[in-house]
C-alpha cells in the first residue's frame, strides 16, 4: 500500500514501459546512448504533472541513480550543492 507521502507517484508520466529511459541500462552504455536516454527521460519529465513532488522525493532520499523530476544524478548533486552553500 502506498503512502500518501507518496500518492504522487501513481501520477507520474513515466510509469510503464517508458520507465526504463530514466534508469541505465545493464550493460555499459555508450555516451552518446546515455545522452539520448537521458534527453527521452526529461522529455517526458518536462510535460510530467508531479515533476517538483518527484524531484523534491529524489532530493529528500538522496537516490543516487537515474532522472529523478527532470535530472540526472549530477544535475540533483550540484542542486544539493547551490542549496548547502
């Protein structure tokens, strides 16, 4: 049963088989292949209705891996990073 901290998450444009573009893949992926995944991933981040919940949920956890509200781990690192000084 999900929380309703977390009832967003049933609203997300990325659930279903387009999920995967947000998490790499199981081999080593090519740069230009990451770049691609990436823009598909944030493409479908940018019309999402709870991209700020997303993105504020990946923030909070610290989740270390995949698009997460429209950016990618170093993107979420460098936020955290403007935000503590």
């Amino acid at each position: 049963m999900r929380s309703a901290g977390e009832a967003w998450q049933a609203k997300a444009a990325c659930r279903g088989p387009q999920s995967a573009a947000y998490f790499p893949p199981a081999y080593a992926e090519r740069k230009d292949e990451r770049v691609a995944r990436e823009k598909r991933a944030k493409s479908i981040c940018a019309e999402c209705i709870v991209r700020t919940e997303c993105l504020d949920y990946a923030i909070r956890i610290r989740e270390p891996h995949g698009i997460w509200g429209g950016l990618n781990e170093a993107e979420r690192k460098q936020l955290l990073d403007r935000r503590a000084g």
